[in-house]
C-alpha cells in the first residue's frame, strides 16, 4: 500500500516538473513578426478598387 502513495505521488512530480518547465519554455520563446511593407506598396494595396 505504500508503495502505491509513494509511486503515484512519484508520478504526480514528474508531471509537475514536465509542466513547469513546459511552462517556462512557452514564456522564453522569442516572438517576431514580420516587417511594415514601404509605404508606396501599402498605400496601392489599401485602396483596393480605386486603380484604373
């Protein structure tokens, strides 16, 4: 019987540290995103419909 508290407490650490450090790798990720397209090309592309 304390084999199976001392085994599924062993289990429920194992799990803890996996989700920490699953955690801690989510936040140190480096996010980027893409650069502003020039401002001539951003300018023709939200017009849309007014091009002869």
């Amino acid at each position: 019987m304390i084999g199976w508290i001392i085994g599924m407490i062993a289990i429920c650490v194992v799990i803890l540290v996996l989700s920490l450090f699953t955690i801690s790798k989510g936040y140190a990720y480096k996010h980027t995103i893409d650069p502003l397209p020039d401002n001539d090309q951003a300018g023709n592309a939200s017009e849309g419909n007014n091009t002869p």
